[in-house]
C-alpha cells in the first residue's frame, strides 16, 4: 500500500492573487502586452517563466490550475483543457501520426471508444482493443508500429482495476507511452507513480465535483506538456481546448476539498455496495473483496482515501433497469443523468448512454449488460436513510425482497 498523500501536496501549493488575495485574481484577458519587440520575438522561440502571450497557448488563471493538478498527479507539468475529450485527443494526435497503432483497453468510456474506433481512422491511426486484465493479450497486440497503451486507471462502467505497474512494465520494455485515464480514481490511484507516462482526467467528474461546467487535463513530463503546447506543432496549441478562465478559477477552488468530498463519496458507496451485496444483487464494486481488482487496487492505492465513490449494479434487463432509476429518482435518491463526480447521486444505464457508442455484440463480450446501472454515490449525510430508499425502489423492481 503506498502511503503517498496528495492532499497534502495541494494544501501545500499556495499561490496570491496580485494584491496579495488568497484566491488568485483570475485573468480576463485573451491577449498579452509587452514592454518591449524583443521579449515577444523571444517568446514565440521559446517558454519564459511568468511571460503570457496569447490565452489559447497560456494564460495565469489556467497555469495556477494546471500546477495544482500537476501536484495532485505528482507529475513535472500539466494542461488544462476545454473537456476530457479535448485532453484525450490531444495526447493521441501528439503521440501518433499516420500508420501508427494504438492498444487500448477494451472497456472506457463510450466517447474515448468512438473516438479511437470511428475518427482515428480517418487520419491512418489504428487502434486494437483488447481485454487489458489479460496482460499477455496486451504483449501479443503491441507492433513495431504501436505507440501507446491507454486504459483506465477504474474501468468505466465496469470498476476493473489495471495493473499500472505491470502495464508500464510492457510500455518501457516496448520504448512507448502508457497513457492512463485516472477520472474515476484521483487522489485514490497516482498513475505517474506507478508507472505511467501520461495521466488525463475529465475534470467535469470528481476534480470539479458540482457539474457546473466541462473541463479536462492532461499530467506528463514538462517535455512532453511543452511539446502539446509548441506553437508550431503542439496538438492543444494548434487544435485549440482552451478552458475559460473563470472556470479554470473555479475548478481550482473546488479541487481544495477533492481529498474531503472523495473520502465521503467512497465511504457511501461502500456501505452501499455492501448492502447491496448482502440483497443479492449483482454488484461492482472494487471495495468488496469478492471484486475481481479488490486485491490490486488495496496495493497500489494511496490510503485514506476509500475505494471511490463509482458502483454498478447489474437489474438482468434493459426494462429492470429502467424501472429502477425511474423509482430512485421518484424516491429521491439522486438523479436520472449522465456524469458522475457530483454531490447528488447521479444514475444510468450505460448500455443506452454513456456506452451506446460501443457495439451490442462487443458490449456482451465484455460482460457490459444491457440491464446494467451505474451509479455515482452523492455526499449524502445520512447514507442508511439512502439505502432504505433504493431497497425500496429494488423491491419494486423485482431486484430483491
């Protein structure tokens, strides 16, 4: 188990307004001046410390955010960007070019799936998915033309937990980059040092945590965050993610209680999952040690943080699952909506959403059913009043008696 704290890393990192707040001033400004020709000239050569040119490349507000995050993933440098997306595409478009392949997990999240499986195409990007628990699967797909493993550090919607170690293993000995998605996971799972050589997160989910607004990033090596933010080549400089700055302050304030909201998130959906366990219902839960990642997740998470606020839970049918969101958010539980990360419970049903984009027949495949339900634990105070609420709602289900 490693005792690394991350908390304490972005209580640590302190940065003063101009006059001296304790929130800094956000920058509403999407160009910069000079003092004099020269140090523009210099600029557009080469990064200086504490010099601003134009908002799309850097702005104070989003660097402020950006250092934080890079604290908090225990990396070199980071970039933030306009969605999750933003920052996933950025990494693959900087890292491949035409005839390059991609290994990638075959469970994430529907949108990264349609991405690398309908629009990578188009550019001569070729992307393998395989079943990345099966390490030698992994082995058997990496070519001469493979330039990165990507996977999620917590499966979405599935909770499986990757062996970053082992993954990082196979991308050194390989001379490629492992790239790990760690939305589902941060403060609980530090990918960089596991092993990791790219860390993205969608900070619209749990970074953020009041789903006010989209927002990504991306945590790596100082060399590589400057080579996406080149002017003449960097994927985020030329393909333009820019976040707001406001919302760059925003994000900032919130990620200050991230180590307080995740130990709650993790300790409902615990007590949940147990429960639900104890119903008989079909659980997914990395924090119950009948889950398959049970074991890897307690030896590379950081401690004190739980197993995460994400579960799922398996009604049988599409019609099962239906009736069962449609009775939580009568019964006031939570919320029948896309997304997670927020402080209300958010519920859906993947196989229809958030994972429509992946086929029926590689859905089953990869044991996604159609009556599965994930569901993104809230804050809630009193959780065994929450439990009581959906035992109802499973009950009128036929999930349970």
């Amino acid at each position: 188990m490693h005792h690394y704290d991350p908390s304490s890393e972005i209580q640590d990192y302190l940065v003063f307004g101009e006059y001296g707040d304790v929130n800094p001033s956000i920058t509403d400004s999407s160009t910069y001046t000079f003092l004099n020709p020269q140090t523009m000239n210099e600029l557009f050569e080469q990064e200086i410390e504490g010099c601003f040119l134009y908002s799309r490349h850097w702005n104070p507000t989003n660097k402020y955010l950006a250092d934080a995050l890079s604290k908090l993933e225990d990396s070199e440098a980071a970039i933030v960007t306009s969605s999750g997306m933003g920052a996933i595409s950025c990494v693959v478009l900087q890292l491949c070019n035409s005839g390059d392949e991609i290994v990638s997990s075959r469970t994430i999240y529907g949108g990264t799936y349609a991405l690398f499986k309908n629009f990578l195409p188009k550019f001569g990007i070729k992307v393998k998915f395989v079943n990345t628990q099966d390490l030698s699967a992994v082995k058997k797909a990496i070519t001469k033309k493979t330039k990165l493993i990507y996977c999620e550090s917590v499966s979405n919607p599935l909770l499986e937990v990757a062996d970053i170690p082992r993954l990082s293993e196979i991308a050194n000995s390989n001379g490629i980059k492992l790239v790990v998605d760690n939305t589902f996971s941060p403060i609980i799972i530090s990918p960089i040092r596991l092993g990791a050589h790219i860390v993205v997160h969608s900070l619209t989910k749990f970074i953020n945590g009041t789903s006010d607004c989209v927002a990504g990033c991306v945590c790596s090596t100082k060399e590589f965050i400057s080579q996406l933010t080149d002017i003449n080549s960097g994927a985020s400089m030329l393909l333009g993610p820019v976040l707001d700055s406001f919302r760059a302050a925003s994000i900032m304030k919130n990620l200050h209680s991230l180590h307080i909201r995740i130990k709650k998130h993790s300790e409902n959906a615990l007590y949940l999952a147990e429960n639900f366990h104890k119903l008989g219902c079909k659980v997914f839960y990395p924090g119950l040690k009948s889950h398959k990642g049970h074991k890897l997740l307690k030896k590379i998470m950081n401690k004190g943080f739980g197993y995460g606020g994400m579960l799922a839970i398996d009604a049988g049918t599409t019609e099962q699952a239906n009736k069962v969101m449609e009775n939580m958010q009568h019964e006031k539980v939570g919320y029948l909506a896309v997304s997670l990360g927020y402080f209300k419970t958010l519920f859906s049903s993947p196989g229809h959403s958030t994972s429509s984009e992946i086929p029926e027949e590689e859905r089953k495949a990869m044991g996604l059913s159609d009556g599965l339900v994930r569901i993104s634990i809230g804050l809630d105070n009193d959780i065994k009043r929450t439990f009581k609420r959906i035992k109802k709602c499973f009950i009128q289900a036929g999930l349970c008696k």
